[in-house]
C-alpha cells in the first residue's frame, strides 16, 4: 500500500491551517494580546513568530516529508534511540485529545443553547452550577459521569472519528475545505456587525492601545513565545504527522509560511471579535472594560453569553459564535487525533479504518472522566501541565536533537530550499540553533520554578503530584516502552 496523500496544495494548507486554528486562538490569544502590553505585545509576538514559528514550521515540514512518516517514525529514523521523543510527543496529543474534546463538547451543547439563550440571566451560576453541575469536586474527586455533557462529546468524537476513519484525502482534506472558508466568512460576518455596537471602539482601543513599558519585561516576551508554539500545533507531532502526506515534489517553506500567516491573522480577526464584543458589553452594563476581559473557559461560556443576551438579534449571532467555536475546535481535534492514528498505522501496519477505531475508542473511553462533576478542574490541572512542561519541552528536545546532537539543521535548509518557491537563509539555522532553545529553557526554568514554589490554581500537592508531575512522568516511561515493542517491517512502496 502506497502512503496516502493530499490531493491538492490547497487541500494541505486548509487542513494544517485547521490544526493550527483553534479554540487557542480565539480564547487565548486576544487576552494574552490585552495582558501583556495591547498594541505593544505584537512586538514579541512578531519577534516569536519570524525567529520560531515560521523556522519550527519549515522544520517540521521538512522533516515529515522527508521521513515520511508520523512523529516515532521520524525520529526513530534520525537516530534509532530516538524513537521515544515520537511517542512522547504523540501522547502528549493524545492527552490533549482528551480533554480538548470536552471543550468543544461544551461548546456544541452552547450552540444549542444559544438559540434561545436557556443560559438565562446568570451565565455564570449556569455555566458552574447547573450545566458543569461542579460541587466541592476536585481532579481527585470526580463525581459522577453526566450525561447531558457525554452526548454533545459524543458527537465531537464521531466526526472527528468520521473524518480520520475516511482517509487523509477523503476525510481531513475534505473536512477542512468546507470548515476553514465557512470559519473565516463566520468571524468576518461576525465582526462585521459587532464592532459597530456603540463601545465596540473602546474595546478595540484596549487592544490595541500599546503599552511601551511591557516590552522590557521578560514575561511578555516569553509568553509570546510560548503562544507562538500552542497557536501553530508544532511540537507534538501533528505537522510532522499532515506533511509526511505531501506529494513528493511539493513545496516546503511557502506552505509553512502560509500557514503561520493565515493562523495569526485570524488570531488578530479573533482579537478584533472579541474586544468588540467586550466593549460593547462594557458600554452596556455601565463599567469598565478591564471588569469584563477574562480568558479560556470562563470567556466562551460565561461572558460570551452575558454579552450575547445584550446584542441585537442574539438568537442569530449567538449561534454564529458558538458554531465558530465548535468548528475552530473540531478541525484541531481532526490533526491531533490523525497524528496518534497515523503514528499507529506506521508502528503496526494497521489499515487506517482498524487504528482509527482503536484510537478513537480508547480516546473516548479515557475522554468520559472529563465529563464529570469535576471534569472542568482536571481538565484544568492537565492542561496546564500539557502546555507548560509536555509541549515546551517536547519542542526544546526536538530542537536539541535536530540541531545540537544531529547537526541536522544546514541540510534541512538545504533540503526546503531545493523544493520550495521561497528561499531561506542561514537565519533559519541560526534561529533554531540559539534563540529558540535559550528562550524555551528560560520558560521552562521559569515555569517550573514557579510551580514548584506557588503550585498551581490553588490545587492540592496530592493532584498537581497526580494528574501534573505524575502523568508527565508515565508519558515519557510508556514512550519508551512503546519504543521497545516490534515495528511492522515498513511497505515497499514506502520506504
Ligand atoms: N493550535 C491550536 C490552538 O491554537 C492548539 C491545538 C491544536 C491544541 C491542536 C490542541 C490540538 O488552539
Ligand atoms: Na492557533
């Protein structure tokens, strides 16, 4: 069997700018914007982008096409020990695969409510209370499985499960074209009507209004790059996974670029919703908007529906934000479920329909405990460990071993050059090789000082050591157990 492939450049950039467009960059990246200096912030974010996001991207492109194959097959050809940093990094998806499906379940159940705004007047007791149903749950303490949340999850998991079950090309390829215009043409209409809501200026003022005194302070500078690594889905094996599907003659480094300019100008589109919305609902209920700016969980299904019983016509714009919501996340979930799946196709010679059954069976088995009364704090702890230490390390390793242990930088830049319409110089050695993992190991240093001194969200030692430190530490023991088990010998046609 010959491996699968895209059938068309646009099909490829549809679906890899579908992973990288996600729940992240419409809950996220508008506060991250806001918190660390409004106008001023696009400076390290620029920064981030050109010296890690675009490199990381071409590297990765690289690399998959390359080796053709999935994240372990990839490593396991640069260096036979290496195999593990693959499975590390497909679990970590898979981890994330868990939780983030319980977000865009929440998000399909809002859709429904949003027809008739049954959120009622206190979003906030609705969201906590009556839907969550969250009582004096904790990650340990998860109560009981409910069932008006595992439906909805139901439903995100069986087009995720339809789309990687149906072929690289006749499920994600598909999917995405018809998800990614219809995304854009919603947020664009939406913003079309909101930011001429009185207040809506105001809001986007705030955004954007720079605040040159950030720019010093080292944070915002490493929690632009961070950002930069969560937005573009690298690191944790999906663009390995979607370019080792490229044709063999197709182009590397303008893809890659693309790619990142597509996901961080919808980032600024998002941006531009969201604070008109705020605005608007600061005009409205007489305060201040810094009293209304919230990220994550508590933006998209507590403010975002206390504004939306304020809008006109909240019966047709409500449905149109949750509908974004849901399809941002659903053509994510797509890329992280398709790379485990295609990592187990690679390890085991599997037909795609038998490890997409597989995965996506144990994946929803796992993914009923974020369903719980406690689900939400769990998904909490897990996906703050997930982001902070799973994903940033994963991306210093890669880096390390690409560019210190294997020196393999210079030929891949050789490599992208030979097929791409774009050239790139020795930049792109230069800012994997030194900028990107001293800012990564900065982070991380900071992120595990900090952890270790405050903990985490008020969570007990007991489940930050369980669900955080633990679950980490059993990643990385099973990729090396998975790394040790027989691989299937590899089809002729695609060695
Ligand atoms: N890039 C995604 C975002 O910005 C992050 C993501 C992708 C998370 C895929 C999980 C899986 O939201
Ligand atoms: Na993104």
């Amino acid at each position: 069997m010959k491996r699968e492939q895209w059938g068309s450049r646009v099909g490829f950039i549809m679906a890899a700018v579908g992973s990288a467009i996600g729940l992240g960059n419409i809950w996220r990246f508008p506060y991250m914007a806001y918190e660390n200096g409004g106008g001023a912030f696009f400076i390290p974010y620029l920064f981030a982008m050109l010296s890690a996001g675009i490199p990381f991207m071409i590297m990765e492109f690289s690399l998959g096409h390359k080796m053709r194959g999935a994240a372990p097959r990839v490593f396991a050809k640069l260096g036979r020990r290496l195999e593990w940093l693959g499975w590390f990094q497909v679990l970590v998806a898979f981890v994330i695969a868990v939780y983030y499906v319980a977000v865009i379940g929440w998000s399909i159940s809002y859709l429904g409510f949003s027809f008739s705004q049954s959120w009622g007047s206190d979003p906030n007791a609705f969201f906590f209370t009556e839907y969550l149903q969250l009582g004096d749950n904790s990650p340990s303490n998860l109560g009981n499985i409910q069932s008006h949340i595992l439906v909805p999850v139901i439903i995100a998991w069986l087009i995720t499960f339809s789309a990687v079950f149906s072929g690289v090309k006749g499920g994600i390829e598909r999917a995405s074209k018809i998800m990614m215009p219809l995304l854009f043409i919603m947020v664009i209409g939406l913003i079309l009507r909101m930011a001429f809501l009185p207040g809506a200026i105001e809001g986007l003022n705030y955004l954007f209004k720079p605040d040159f005194s950030k720019i010093m302070d080292a944070s915002v500078w490493s929690a632009a790059y961070g950002q930069i690594f969560f937005t573009l889905s690298v690191g944790f094996a999906i663009m390995l996974a979607y370019s080792s599907y490229l044709p063999k003659d197709s182009d590397i480094s303008n893809n890659a670029f693309m790619t990142v300019m597509i996901n961080c100008g919808f980032s600024i589109l998002a941006g531009i919703m969201i604070f008109s919305i705020l605005g608007y609902m600061a005009d409205q209920q007489g305060v201040a908007i810094t009293e209304v700016v919230k990220a994550g969980v508590g933006l998209a299904f507590v403010t975002i529906p206390t504004a939306i019983n304020l809008l006109p016509a909240p019966y047709i714009l409500g449905p149109l934000f949750f509908l974004a919501l849901t399809v941002a996340g659903l053509s994510s979930m797509i890329s992280i479920i398709e790379a485990v799946t295609s990592a187990v196709i690679d390890k085991t010679g599997y037909s795609r329909k038998k490890a997409a059954t597989i995965v996506c069976g144990v994946a929803l088995a796992v993914s009923t405990a974020f369903t719980t009364n406690g689900g939400l704090l769990l998904l909490d702890v897990v996906d703050y460990f997930m982001n902070n230490v799973g994903i940033l390390g994963s991306c210093l390793l890669e880096l390390l071993v690409v560019g210190w242990m294997l020196k393999g930088l210079p030929e891949l830049k050789e490599y992208a050059n030979r097929r791409s319409e774009l050239m790139i110089g020795d930049w792109f050695v230069w800012c994997l090789r030194f900028i990107s993992p001293a800012i990564l190991l900065v982070i991380l240093g900071t992120n595990f000082v900090g952890l270790l001194q405050n903990g985490y969200g008020g969570y007990s030692q007991f489940d930050l050591m369980t669900f955080g430190w633990g679950l980490v530490t059993i990643l990385v023991v099973l990729s090396v157990i998975i790394r040790k088990l027989p691989t299937a010998p590899m089809q002729a046609e695609e060695k």
